[in-house]
C-alpha cells in the first residue's frame, strides 16, 4: 500500500533518534526500541565527539538481555553507562564511520546524506509505511517540490530556494541530562496516523509516490 502526503510534519522530532540511529540495522518493529536517543551527553559527549547516546528501558527478560548483547556486539558499541538506574540502560555507538553524514544531520542536510544511511532509514522504517512518506520527502526533496508548494499554497521556487525540508536538529532537545534521566525529552521519531496526515494512493488528491 501506497501512502500520499496531505500535510506536512511539523513537530519537532529527535533528528538522532530518525536520522542516525537507523545506521546501527535495527527496524522500528523491533521487540525494543530505544526510549530516546541524543547526539550529547552534558559533561560526557559533545557533538563533536560524534555519538549517539541511546536509552533503553531495563526489561530484564531473557529476549531483552539477548538483545542487549546483540547491541554491545554491533560494530559501532562504544560503552555502556550506569548512571545508577535499574530502570534504564545508557549505551553509547561512535559514528566516527559516517562522519559526513553526521556532520550533514548536524548541519540539517538530509538530503545530502549517503546512500547507505538513506536506504538504512528506508529499511528502519520500512517502505511505503506512513512515516516513510515524510521521511522520503526530507531524504529527496526535489521530488517533493509541488507536493509542499500545494500543501503550504507557496511558490515552487520558494521551496526549491530553502532546500531541504526537515528543520535543524534543536542541541538542547539533542542533549542527554544524566540529572533528569528520568523526565525524557517529548520528542521522538516520526510517528503518523494515516488516518489524520495522509491517505492511501486508492483515495489520493496529492500527487503519487514515485
């Protein structure tokens, strides 16, 4: 099933969370998902060090366990962190690998991202899924021009002037407190409601997928 944008997204979403952490090869249907994911860690990481910093509820089930070792084995592990919590596990992944691309994320560049890490965000996500239509449309603007200049009821060539659709990543929203670590930040990946934002290519008034 086909999926067509009627609206477009604007909450504020974790950039890290829906633009990097799909580079680990994990899908949005996974038994555990993180609860939220961050690019800094105050007094810890800066964005210069270039990591992501994840955060899992501790399950501590025999299938979660399995998969926190599958976590520490995947070649981006950097460490995992007590910070004095049962409830939730810290770990953090080096992204030294994809430098460029987390400088562009860093920099609100997504469509100038690699092919590997876009066909990592399609596969986390998976194809022609709800959050995948907003997702594509910031990956590859160009083929989303007449679909926002429609929607927004602006020129096209204002929106081939701003570029990239998708906003900057907000450093504070990005930044893990280990002090509040239990009061997460109200953001997340993106996450629709077909029903509200798009609709399927049998009842379209927008224009189809490519």
């Amino acid at each position: 099933m086909s999926y067509v944008m009627k609206q477009t997204y604007n909450k504020y979403f974790q950039k890290s969370k829906s633009f990097l952490f799909p580079i680990l090869g994990y899908r949005k249907d996974a038994n555990f998902l993180p609860i939220q994911v961050y690019m800094s860690w105050e007094g810890l990481f800066t964005i210069e060090d270039r990591k992501i910093i994840v955060v899992y509820e501790n399950l501590k089930t025999r299938e979660w366990n399995k998969f926190l070792m599958n976590l520490m084995n995947n070649q981006m592990f950097n460490d995992y962190h007590d910070i004095g919590n049962d409830k939730i596990i810290v770990l953090s992944f080096d992204l030294n690998c994809i430098e460029e691309d987390y400088r562009n994320v860093l920099e609100g560049k997504y469509s100038k991202l690699s092919k590997l890490l876009k066909k990592k965000i399609r596969d986390f996500y998976s194809y022609n899924s709800p959050e995948w239509v907003y997702m594509e449309s910031f990956l590859f603007p160009d083929k989303y021009v007449t679909t926002y200049s429609e929607i927004l009821d602006v020129e096209e060539e204002h929106i081939r002037f701003t570029g990239e659709l998708c906003d900057l990543p907000n450093l504070e929203k990005e930044t893990f407190k280990t002090e509040i670590y239990d009061e997460f930040n109200d953001v997340d990946q993106i996450n629709m409601e077909p029903s509200k934002n798009i609709q399927t290519d049998s009842d379209k008034s927008g224009l189809p997928l490519q």
